[in-house]
C-alpha cells in the first residue's frame, strides 16, 4: 500500500478499509491536472526560495517524465496506491530521491484536490463548449437550408399554426446558445485557485498564491482557505449545466422519434444512427435518439448524488466529498457522447418535406388566419374566433380542409367571407406574412441568421 500517511499509525490499514478508501480507480482522470497543479505548486516554491533551483528543476524533470510516461502507457496505474496523489507522488519519488519528497511542501491533498477537480471541469467546459458551438453550426445550416419548409407547430401536441421547419430548429439554437451561456458562467464562477490554502487554514510558508492562480491561468487565488477545500458548488453548477443541456436534448430527440414514426413520417433517420429489429425485418429504430434520452436521468443523477452528499457536510473537508467524482466524470463523459451522437445523427437526417407541409395542411392550422382575416375585415375578434369554430366544425362533419370548403358555405356562416379568404388562409401567406422578429416569416428568419452567424463568428474570435 503506497499511502501519503502512516507515521502516527501502529498497524497497516486492513486490506478491506483501503480498499472502500482508496479512489485511484476512478480519480487517475485527473493525472494531467494533479501534474499541472504540481508544476505550478513547484515553481512557486522555488520563487519564493522554499525550494533552491536545483530541487525545482529536478521535480520538474521528474513530473514531465512522469505524464509522458502515462500517455505513452510506459507507467500503468497500479490499485497499490490509494489515489492520483500518491501514484504521482511515489513515482516522483522513485526517480528523484529525497528531492521529490519536497513536492508536498505547503499544500494538503484537500487543497490539491480541490484544485485538481477545477481544472479538470474547466477543461470539460471547454470540450462540452465546443461541441455545443458544432451543434449550433448544423442546426444554423439546417434553418438556412429550410427557410420555406412548412410544416405544422405545435401545443398539447396537437397541431396549432403552421411554421417552418427552419423556425423549429431555431427554438433548439436558442436553447444550445444558452446552454453555452450557462457554462461561461459557471466557469467564470469556478476560476480561482484553492491551492494554498493547505488542509483548511493555510500553511506558515510565505507562499504566493496569486503567483500559482497566474501560472494556472486562473483570476486569482480563493479569499477562504475553508471554503476553498469545502466547495463544490462550481462541479454542482457544472453538473446542473449538463442536465439541462440533456433536457434539450431529449425534448429534441423525443420530437425526432415522433416525427421518424410512421404516423407522422417527417423524417428519415440515416441508417448509420438507426438499428433493426431482431425478429422483425421492417423495423428501422431511431435507437440513438431514445439513448440519448434514458441517459438523460443518469446525469441527473449524478446531480442529485452531489447535491446528497453535500447538504450535511460540516466545514471544511470530509472524505464524503470524495464521492464527487466518480458520477461525475460519468455523467460529463455521457454528456460529450449525447452531443457528438446527436450532432451526427441531425447532420446526416432527410426532412420529408412533402409530407411536413401536407400535414400543416391537414390540421386546421390555418384556422387562426382565418380569423385574423375577419378582424381585418371590421369584425371583432371574439366574434371571429366563434365563426372560425362554427367553421372548424363543418369541415370536421364534412371530412374536408378550410382550403377545400366552397365560398357559398363561407358565407352561409358569415356574409363577410369573400373570395379572397383562400389566399389569406393560403400556406405560403399564413406562414410568410409573420415578420416580426422572432416569427417564421422568411424575412424575420433571414435578420435571426444574420444575428445568429455574428454570434459564431464572434465565439470563433474569443
């Protein structure tokens, strides 16, 4: 057992505690921050003259050995160490001599850690962040491309008014664009450097904290040394990003499993992101999607875990928080999985446009234009709304569209009707006559892309 403790011990921990206490099957994802934060920690050291230039340039020498070692597979994660901390610290060890042993100098594994686990999110906000931006790009090309596809919106999942498939696509961009929102803020939140602040109240070194926070790219060095070894709110905030990111995606994915149904039939999934059946040769499933959405409650409750473990917790570390990792790294490995799946699922998708635009047809979406049409002819609009129902009600009787019924039967209801209805109730004028900013009119989405285009090339600068 290769363990940073001991001295005070009189007999080796059982082997069945080590094992319930030891975490490196799960936290050796961090290898990369534990070696950055110690390069960092070391350069510090040997700044403010805790460590000579010598014994700096060695465990530096060291650590590089070290991560090259990993990513190459030379050095293999081995259970004799109880976590990332150790399996660094012991191998630094081994190659340096009793320099190494001068790595821990002035930080506590509570610090380490806590700086660990922030620089890991930040780097999984960063991957998360890009993959929402790779969305935004296909739905962007997929509302560019559908500027005049009809096709019906709409509530209680019944059909409502006619739209175009590039405004349904937008309401998702507007969802992912928040998405990315809600992650700069959190990693605006998150960047400032714990390590300095030892196991709970600091160390007597003269250290420089705001030296480490700069070498780490972070904004500063934490005001708390409790605090900073106690917080998980930033990974908390991250893994409440992450469900709502996976909120939209299953919202999304449960309208692509209705439309690729055979009753609605708006959609061909590409056979890449479909599976079959194994006794039924006709079916094509759109596996992928519904993945998408079981695995949204298994991020879920990943936050849920961490919000669990963190409400009784006294200041300032407990080992409880060491359950903050292992669903938590599932949840943003599932995460990053959902969108790149996604992404390439909607790249690859045919619109069955014929079959969008008949059905928008069909559903008695054009019912409010027929009203507004009354409004502008004089009539209120309560008292329009009540013909239009005296309308609907026909046409359902009579098996026919409000397209379809005659001019005479119109007028039997109310005299205003003219022959003029049939265009205003037309789907080219229900749809392309709704301008206002925000609306599906072709000329309102054309300024939404112009906004939309800006708002990529702006990321693609910062």
């Amino acid at each position: 057992m290769a363990q940073l403790w001991g001295g005070r011990f009189t007999k080796e921990t059982d082997q069945l505690v080590y094992n319930f206490n030891a975490s490196l099957g799960f936290d050796k994802k961090l290898y990369k921050q534990d070696i950055q934060g110690s390069m960092a920690h070391v350069k510090m050291l040997a700044k403010q003259g805790i460590l000579i230039e010598q014994e700096k340039d060695e465990i530096l020498k060291g650590l590089t050995g070290i991560l090259q070692d990993i990513e190459e597979k030379k050095l293999e994660f081995s259970p004799e160490y109880e976590d990332i901390h150790s399996f660094v610290e012991a191998n630094l060890i081994k190659r340096t001599g009793d320099v190494g042993k001068k790595l821990h100098t002035g930080r506590s594994r509570n610090d380490q850690v806590a700086l660990d686990m922030k620089l890991y999110v930040r780097d999984e906000i960063q991957e998360t962040d890009m993959l929402l931006k790779e969305l935004l790009e296909t739905l962007l090309k997929l509302m560019e491309d559908n500027l005049h596809t009809y096709m019906p919106g709409f509530t209680h999942l019944q059909k409502a008014q006619p739209i175009t498939a590039a405004h349904h696509f937008g309401a998702y961009f507007e969802m992912f664009k928040r998405d990315r929102s809600r992650l700069a803020d959190t990693k605006k939140r998150l960047n400032y450097c714990p390590l300095g602040s030892g196991a709970l109240a600091g160390t007597t070194y003269p250290l420089d904290r705001e030296y480490t926070a700069e070498l780490l790219g972070f904004d500063g060095p934490t005001l708390n040394s409790m605090d900073s070894v106690a917080d998980r709110d930033y990974l908390i905030e991250y893994l409440s990003d992450l469900s709502v990111i996976m909120m939209h995606l299953s919202r999304f994915c449960e309208e692509i499993i209705l439309w690729n149904s055979n009753e609605y039939q708006f959609i061909e999934i590409d056979d890449g992101y479909s599976t079959g059946s194994s006794i039924m040769p006709q079916k094509k499933n759109p596996d992928i999607a519904e993945l998408v959405r079981g695995k949204t409650g298994r991020v879920y409750g990943a936050l849920m875990s961490l919000l669990t473990t963190m409400k009784g917790i006294p200041l300032a570390y407990n080992k409880d928080m060491q359950e903050d990792k292992e669903l938590a790294f599932d949840a943003m490995d599932t995460v990053k999985g959902c969108i790149a799946l996604f992404n390439g699922m909607l790249e690859t998708m045919e619109l069955k446009k014929e079959n969008m635009e008949k059905s928008a047809k069909n559903g008695f979406t054009n019912a409010t234009d027929a009203a507004d049409y009354l409004v502008k002819k004089g009539v209120p609009f309560r008292d329009a709304h009540s013909i239009v129902g005296e309308l609907v009600l026909f046409c359902v009787k009579n098996r026919i569209s409000l397209d379809e019924m005659p001019l005479e039967e119109y007028q039997k209801i109310s005299p205003v009707f003219e022959q003029d209805i049939y265009e205003a109730i037309s789907m080219k004028t229900c749809v392309e006559t709704r301008n206002t900013i925000g609306a599906p009119g072709p000329e309102a989405m054309k300024k939404v892309l112009e906004i939309q285009k800006k708002y990529l090339e702006d990321c693609e600068k910062h």
